[in-house]
C-alpha cells in the first residue's frame, strides 16, 4: 500500500498533496485495518459456519465464537499494519514483504531451536494469537508458550504500535 509509491516515485505526489505525513499514514493505516479487519472478520465467520457443517455428525461441540472471531479479525488488522509499518520503514517493496512474511512466520520455524527461550518466542508470533483464538489442537501453554490466547493478542498489537511509531517517526524524519 506504500511501497509500490517509494518504488514508482509517486510518495513525492502523494506528500505534496497532502504535507502533513502522519495523516498520509494514518490514512493508509486506517484503509490497512478496515480492510483486513472486515475481511478477517468475514473469513472467520466462514470457517466457523464451515466447521459447524462438516463436523456436525462427528460429535462436535462448538464453543461461542464471537470474543473469538473479532479477536482473529484484530490479529489480521494487526498483520496487515505490521506490513504496512515494514513498508514504511524499509521503503523497498520486496524487502517490506521479507520483513511482513518473517515476522509472522519465523517465530514459529526459530522457536524450537531456541531451547526454554523459544516457547516465548513463538509465543509472541501474530500466528501463535490465532491459533490460540480458533483453539487449535496444538496451541497448548507448552508448545505456545505461557500465556493466554487475548494477553498474546495484546503483545502482538502492542508491537504493531511500537513498529507504527517508529514508522510514523522516520516519515516525518527522512525526505520522501
């Protein structure tokens, strides 16, 4: 969503029509979350309605969906605002997505070579939030780490804020 401009030139467009950067950013951030919210939202949904119907004959107990499904609708807004902030950061399109792609995925590929220190690891991955919110079969305290599926949502949104600032702050710092 902001790569592309760095690559083609266009940011320079972009800033000179509206100068004030971190309303720019906040304006892509806020298109990022909606869209990924309502989409992750809606993929959720599905998959919960989908669950309900294939396994309905196998003795299947669904539990409440709802905290659930806005919590993995979070942790899709929260992805997509990480890519975002990567892209800002970086200003370079395939380096954004290595950067996106890593941060989701490396946690959980690093997490077992750490030894005790990769439980916290990988407990900190925004993948961890939502298997820990669809209550998967192996998001167990040992395998995920020590704490719950909402305070991983927590920490995983809380970077995404850390990883926005620093975004926020070397627009505002660097020229376009």
């Amino acid at each position: 969503m902001m790569s592309g401009e760095y690559s083609t030139g266009l940011i320079r467009t972009t800033l000179t029509a509206t100068p004030r950067r971190l309303t720019v950013l906040g304006a892509k951030a806020t298109v990022v979350v909606t869209l990924t919210y309502v989409g992750g939202l809606l993929a959720g949904t599905l998959g919960y309605a989908t669950g309900r119907v294939l396994l309905a004959e196998e003795g299947y107990r669904p539990g409440e969906p709802v905290p659930a499904l806005f919590g993995i609708a979070l942790t899709f807004s929260a992805t997509g605002l990480l890519g975002l902030t990567a892209a800002v950061i970086l200003r370079h399109t395939a380096g954004a997505l290595t950067v996106a792609i890593g941060v989701v995925l490396l946690p959980a590929i690093l997490g077992p070579i750490l030894g005790a220190w990769g439980r916290w690891v990988v407990a900190a991955a925004p993948t961890t939030a939502l298997q820990k919110l669809a209550q998967s079969s192996d998001a167990t305290a040992e395998t995920m780490g020590g704490i719950g599926a909402w305070p991983t949502l927590a920490l995983v949104c809380g970077y995404t804020i850390i990883a926005l600032g620093i975004a926020g702050w070397l627009l505002r710092s660097r020229d376009a």
